[in-house]
C-alpha cells in the first residue's frame, strides 16, 4: 500500500515559498474537529445505474492542504475516470480548496488516494467539497466508502483536527426488464521498466563486530529531481547507525548532496528504520546521478543483515511522481 502522508508533509512547505499572507487578528482556530463526511451517507444503486459521490467537509478554519485515501469494494463498484487526459483513473477534485499542487489523484485496487494543496492563494474556511466521482454498480452487494485516513493541514502545515464519517453504497440486482450494463475494466499495457535506479554503495558490505563502514544512498539517470522520500529497515540487533548531527535530538543521518536539502520533513533513525523525506525549494531541480544520503553503519552482532528499501518516492518540479528501481543492500557480519 502506497502511503502518502510524509509525503504530503514536505509538499505543504511548498507553499511558503510563497510571499506571506496577512492573518487577520480576529481569526482564531476552532476549538472543535472538522468534519469529513461522505455525501450521500447511504445510497442505493441497481447494477450498471451510476451516481455521483462527495467528500464534504465542514467547520474547517486555515486550510492549505488534505490527504486523504477512501476504499471500496471493487467487485462491487467502479470508479470512473473524471480526467481522460492523464493516464489511469483520476476523480474530480473539489472546488472548496483549489488544487493548485496535486501530489496524487489516483484510483486503483479498491482504493482512491489524493493528495493536494492551494499554494498561491489564502487558505479557506468553513464548509465546502472536498472531492467528488462518479460510482457504478458493479455486482449486488454492500460496499462500505471507507475514509480509511484523512489528513489536513493548516498554512503552517500543522495538522489539523478532523472527525470522519464513511458512506456506504448498496447495489442491487437488476430487475428483468433492465439491462445493466457493467463498464469493462481496460487492459493495461505492461509497464516498461524505469530508467531511474535508486540503490546502496556498496550493495553487500562484511566486516567483524565492532567495526563501521559508511554506506550511501544513491540515485542515478533521474530528470527534474525536486523531492525524495525513502524508507529503509535494518536489523537493530545487528546493526547500529550512527548519528550524523548531535542537533537536534535523535539519530539523523548526512543528506545531500545530490539533491540540495532545502526543508526536511523527516530524518531520523529509530526501532530499526531509517526515514527520510526532503525537498529542494529553489533553484533548478536535479538532474543525473549523485547521492542522496550517506550513514555509518556499526556492527553490533555476527549475522546477516538486510538493508530493505520499504518504499521510494520520488517528484519531479510539478509534483509528479518519477518512476524508479530500487535495488537493497545487505550486511554480513563476521
């Protein structure tokens, strides 16, 4: 499953790149939750009627930004695709918050994950449409519209509070004299193996117990490089990665210098995991190869070791996603 939430986090600070807004000193943050909340709450379909579908959300003060990922059942549902100009299956975006920077809009496997945020105007408040798509019935049943995680953030990108309320959708078997139409599910064309290659320097490492050696992140043959975000696992009771930085608290590891660390969302080395996520603000994006991290690694235990890419995600400067291989490493300890 893909997961969006650090993500979003760096993108937000996108957005005070912008020239600062003036806050009027009346305005005050609500003291309750948001609501975020499927419209219709329950609706029936008969196999092959269609309708359409809103993520409202109400009593929101400052917002900049919202992530937030929906599931369905797709055996019972189809979701239509709102924009035929990108690939894949995109819904609409709402007009309540202008999605002036959309880091994802997508709809597969029973899931729909968007993520976006208004960066040249002032945030919005109150209530309004968050999203909007089209459903048609698939195969009689109950599908739950689950808001499995909603994300909002103000002009700060702090987070803001939010209460959810899913939706649920009953479609029924038709009735003899309606012939149902069941829209067919497209063949997707083999996806053609990127030229982008993230991987560790060196790729397998030995070396005795109390010994370090220094591994690096690398990245080579990307365009237009402007955020990374990994996430990478080791054994903790083999291997100890040491701190790059005694400020601030915690275990950070040495960013750069590939990609210039302009903001950084996240980095820290904790419970046998490393997460970064950072993004260069101004200037040219990236382009070539260089390195995108480096740590000292210490051998803790005898044993083997694997450095495991979880996930890597990486933008380009209009915030689209940039294919890539990854390639792990391991460690062996003698």
């Amino acid at each position: 499953m893909r997961r969006f939430l650090m993500f979003l986090a760096i993108l937000l600070v996108a957005c005070q790149a912008q020239p600062p807004q003036t806050v009027q000193p009346t305005q005050a943050v609500s003291p309750s939750p948001a609501r975020v909340y499927v419209e219709p709450a329950t609706l029936q379909l008969q196999v092959g009627q269609s309708a359409r579908v809103r993520v409202m959300i109400e009593n929101v003060q400052n917002l900049r930004g919202v992530e937030l990922h929906l599931t369905f059942d797709p055996a019972l549902l189809d979701i239509a695709d709102d924009d035929s100009a990108f690939q894949g299956t995109q819904i609409t975006l709402g007009d309540f918050l202008a999605p002036e920077f959309v880091a994802t809009n997508t709809v597969e496997q029973g899931k729909i994950d968007v993520a976006f945020l208004q960066t040249t105007r002032q945030t919005v408040s109150g209530p309004g449409r968050l999203i909007e798509f089209g459903v048609t019935g698939r195969a009689a049943g109950i599908s739950v519209l689950t808001l499995d995680l909603v994300n909002l953030a103000d002009s700060n990108a702090a987070p803001l509070p939010a209460q959810i309320e899913h939706g649920q959708i009953t479609v029924l078997a038709p009735q003899q004299d309606v012939t149902a139409t069941i829209p067919s599910v497209p063949t997707q064309t083999p996806t053609a193996i990127p030229s982008t290659r993230v991987w560790l320097d060196p790729p397998t490492v030995q070396f005795r117990v109390g010994q370090s050696a220094r591994a690096r992140v690398m990245i080579e043959n990307v365009q237009d490089l402007a955020g990374i975000e990994f996430h990478l696992t080791f054994d903790p009771a083999l291997l100890e990665i040491a701190d790059d930085s005694p400020t601030p608290e915690g275990t950070q590891i040495t960013l750069g210098d590939f990609l210039a660390p302009e903001f950084v969302a996240v980095n820290k080395v904790e419970q046998g995991k490393i997460d970064v996520a950072f993004l260069q603000l101004s200037g040219n994006a990236a382009n070539g190869s260089g390195q995108v991290a480096a740590f000292t690694i210490r051998a803790r235990k005898a044993g083997i070791a694997a450095l495991t890419f979880i996930e890597v995600m990486l933008a380009d400067s209009n915030s689209f996603p940039i294919p890539v291989r990854i390639e792990s490493g391991q460690i062996s300890i003698e």
